[in-house]
C-alpha cells in the first residue's frame, strides 16, 4: 500500500506533522545515538587508562589528572544521556505509529463520508461519534507528537553541548600532555585517541540532530 | 460494493461482495453478514483496501453499534487485514477466529476488540440466540481454518473452499455449474494442500442439509449446485505444487 507524504500527515489544522517523516527520524536518530553510544564506552576506557598513566606518573602529569577525570565523567553522563535517548525514541515512533494508524482510519472514513454525499448511507449517523473522535484523536496525537520530539531533541542537544565541551578540553589535553616529562607520549597518544574518538560522537549526533530538525519542518 | 440480501426470516444473512478496487491487483472477495435482532456478525470482513465501502455497505443495513461480532475463517490478509481499522470504530465486539492464530492476527492492531479464540474442533457463535455452529476446516487450506454452518437457514459459509477467480462483477451465483469448474480448479488444486483434510470435511459437510454454499471468493452455490461442488472437490486431487 503506498501513501503521498500529504496523506500521512497527522492532525489538522496548520501545523501537522508527517508522521511517515517521525518515524524515520526517531529510529535513524536513535541508531544514530547508539553508534555514539558505542564509541562513548571506548572513551571511557580510553579516559580510564588516562588515569591509571596519571596515577603512575605522580607530580610529572598533574594537569593531566584533571583532563582524565573530566572524560571519565563525560563519557559516563553520555552513556547515560544515551540510554535515555533510546527511551524517548521508543516512545515516538510509538506515537508516529499511533498517530499514522488514527490517519490512515481518518482517511477511510472521509471516503465513507464521500459516499454518504453519493449516496445515501441509512445509518451514517451512527459512524459519526467515530468520524469526529478521530479528527479529535489525531489533533492530540499531532500534539503529543510535538511535544516527544522536542524531548528527544532536547535530549541530543545536551549531548551535543557535552561532546563540544570535551572538544575544548581534548585540545587542552596535549598541552597538558607535552609537560609531562617521560609520560608524554603515552599521554599525547591518548589525547589523539580522545580528540578522534569525541569528533567521531559529533559527527553522529549531528546526523541525529539533523533527522529531528527535518521532521519538524511542516510540509 | 454490492448488498444483497440472501436469507430473510427471523434473522438475515447479506452478501456484500463485486466491489471494484481498481488498478490494485487484489483478488476480489465476498463478505457476509449475520443480522439477528440488534446482534450483527460480519464473516470474514476483509482487507483494508475494502474497509470503506464494507463500512458504508454494513451501515446500509445496521448502525455501527449493532456490529457486535466478527468472524475470521483463519489469518489470510484478505480475510483479516482490515481488523485494526474494525477495532477503532466498532467499541464493543468481539472477534471469532482459531485459537492457532491469535498471535499472528494480533499483529494486524487489536486493542479493543475481544479475540474470542475458537478451539480446534469448532464451537458456536451465539448471536443473540441464534446459534451458529463454527465448523472446523483445517488445511483448507490454512492450517487453522473455520466455516460457520447456520442450521435454521442452511447456509453454510466455506471460507477459501468454493472460490473461484472470477471476473468482476460476475454473478452472485454459479448458474452453469460445468462452466464455473474452469473458474475453481486450479485455485482448489494448487491453494488446498490436503487430499485427507479435503475428504475428512466433505465426509462431515455431506452430512450438513445445505441450501446456499457460501464461499470467500467468486459465487455462492445454491440447490443442487452444492451437491455437485461436493461431488467435484472430491474427486480432485489437490496439493499439486509437490
Ligand atoms: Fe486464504
Ligand atoms: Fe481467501
């Protein structure tokens, strides 16, 4: 079965969303975050042995110290922001769904109401009530729909906030790491690593960002 | 969609069939409706492509609150696929299906409807006292398969057993009976699987008084037409794709 991408809108009135588009959005966007997920872990581990350096190297990597803790903790709150996304992103393609199901009834009974104006239906009245709880259900659904993927951005926007912050840091960890005397190249090694591995968290938060920013664009 | 109204005493049985979905390669189906008093059972309601005119044919004859029951001869999408759209307007029926593919139809979108699971050796719909006796058809040809028999106006509904591919619009019933064998043949040969579970639901049905042979697809049989139906299934074989 095949549907315009105006039939799948959900709601009525001015502002309706393709709910076709929010499902899309929402898996790509939580696949997107998961990946980011994956590479949050390897940057804990990274920002783990980081420490385990610094532990070893006393005095000699003090400033590293600080940028060690700094990506222990970042990479431990995105781990979490992340699973926190997977939770919202369920719960909106759950809503498109509903959503697209409420419409694709909504549908049917318009052409039911087109047949009535053709021909007269006896008990049209009766399938009434459905026609304009319906329209209602939808119109909220569009609402709620709205409000989910506001979350959900919300909730990549944090973690995008995050990830810029330990680009800042990733920076200062080099200078950090040239001082620290025999420890340094093990230290610069890791401050690639965690340089690499937070750019790679970008770029994949961008894309989420960008699929929740298109399936908010009214049609 | 067509309505046609082919049993009318206490209670009534419609056929709503010959509806021309165009341009979408859908095997054409017929549906049926059980009206008793304000108790309203539709047999086999279809797929989704017919759920508005099925809609607006039932609301030719009952209003919506009067549907009260829905029964599927087993899961096919053409038998079945509407169900989601049916559990958003209908707020208090029930869905009479085998026990096998609960899991499976539920995947159509059930939340308000209440699936009444029919065990493998039949039951009865009680519509409203009337009672209608849901006759096992297993492997015929789906592996969980029922018809329903009405013994106060001999009708019994046979599912996928009877069909035939059918140009649109053709008539209600078969009138040449040799004629309409072209048009059966090759769907009884090669959709039913069992020569055991065809012979096993001839030797119970032969044993049923018959008026009207109500099939899922193509024209219904009437009078001796019915006999004769029996009389050729059982001599085909079946299952030929192995
Ligand atoms: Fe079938
Ligand atoms: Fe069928």
């Amino acid at each position: 079965m095949s549907f315009t991408a105006s039939q799948l809108e959900c709601g009525f009135g001015m502002e309706q969303l393709d709910a076709n588009k929010v499902v899309v959005a929402a898996s790509t966007a939580a696949a997107e975050i998961s990946n980011a997920g994956h590479i949050a872990k390897q940057l804990s581990l990274v920002a783990k042995n980081a420490r385990t350096v610094v532990l070893r190297a006393g005095d000699a990597a003090l400033g590293f110290k600080v940028v060690s803790d700094f990506f222990v903790e970042l990479s431990t709150s995105s781990i979490f922001l992340v699973s926190q996304v997977n939770i919202v992103a369920i719960e909106l393609s759950r809503g498109a769904i509903e959503c697209w199901d409420a419409n694709r009834l909504s549908q049917k009974l318009d052409d039911v109401v087109l047949r009535h104006k053709e021909e007269e239906i006896e008990y049209f009245s009766s399938i009434e009530p459905s026609i304009s709880k319906g329209r209602e259900g939808t119109a909220k659904l569009n609402d709620d729909l709205k409000h989910q993927i506001k979350k959900l951005s919300s909730l990549v926007d944090d973690i995008r906030q995050q990830m810029r912050a330990g680009k800042v840091i990733s920076v200062i960890s080099r200078i950090e790491a040239s001082r620290a005397g025999e420890f340094r190249q093990a230290l610069e090694e890791m401050a690639d690593k965690v340089e690499a591995l937070t750019e790679r968290m970008i770029v994949h938060i961008q894309t989420a960002m960008t699929q929740l920013e298109e399936a908010q664009v009214n049609n | 969609m067509k309505s046609l109204k082919i049993y009318d005493q206490q209670h009534q049985w419609f056929i709503l069939a010959r509806e021309d979905v165009k341009g979408k390669s859908l095997i054409e189906t017929n549906q049926y409706m059980v009206r008793n008093g304000e108790r309203t059972l539709i047999i086999d309601p279809g797929g989704v492509e017919l759920f508005a005119p099925m809609l607006s044919s039932v609301l030719q004859n009952v209003p919506i609150d009067q549907v009260t029951d829905l029964f599927a001869s087993h899961q096919d999408p053409d038998v079945i696929s509407s169900l989601n759209l049916w559990d958003q307007v209908l707020t208090n029926a029930k869905l009479h299906a085998p026990s096998i593919w609960e899991g499976f139809i539920r995947h159509f979108g059930l939340n308000n409807v209440e699936y009444v699971s029919v065990k493998d050796d039949g039951g009865v719909v009680d519509l409203g006292g009337l009672q209608l006796q849901i006759i096992p058809a297993h492997y015929l040809h789906s592996s969980g398969n029922i018809h329903l028999y009405d013994k106060e106006a001999k009708i019994l509904f046979s599912g996928d057993v009877g069909a035939a591919l059918e140009e649109p619009a053709s008539p209600m019933y078969v009138d040449d009976f040799n004629e309409h064998i072209s048009k059966m043949e090759y769907f009884h040969k090669r959709w039913m699987p069992s020569n055991t579970a065809k012979s096993n639901w001839i030797e119970r049905v032969s044993r049923l008084e018959i008026d009207i042979l109500c099939p899922q697809h193509g024209r219904m049989f009437k009078g001796d037409d019915v006999k004769r139906f029996l009389d050729w299934f059982d001599q085909l074989p079946v299952g030929i794709a192995v």
